[in-house]
C-alpha cells in the first residue's frame, strides 16, 4: 500500500534540511509508533522497515531507545 502525506512545503524543506531520507525517516517514525502501541508486532515491525535479520531490528530498536 502506498500512502500520501501532505506536508507544506516551508516545514518539508525545514526537515529534509535535517539530513536523510525525509520518507524513510516518515516510515521508520510512524511504524515505531505503531509498535510501541503494539498494535503491530517485532515480525510485522521488520517486514514493514524491510530489515533481513531480527538483530537489524533489535538494533534499529535500541537506536531509538525501546526495548
């Protein structure tokens, strides 16, 4: 499923200014939230950010401080 999401042009330069991919980073927000609200479990949460392993998730998991 794609997903569209509008932001206004000001505040979207203002955070791609911030450096990384401004999709991914929207992805990887969006699905921690959803996770932490286990509404999605650890196996769905890799599949969604396409991580191979289980240890990349781990890893992604503690970069953002959730355990």
């Amino acid at each position: 499923m794609d997903l569209t999401v509008e932001i206004p042009d000001d505040i979207a330069s203002q955070m791609s200014a911030a450096g990384g991919d401004l999709s991914r980073r929207m992805l990887e927000g969006f699905a921690l939230e959803e996770y932490k609200a286990e509404r999605i479990a650890n196996a769905q949460l890799r599949r969604v950010l396409g991580f191979e392993t289980r240890y990349e998730l781990d890893g992604f998991l503690k970069a953002h401080d959730v355990g």
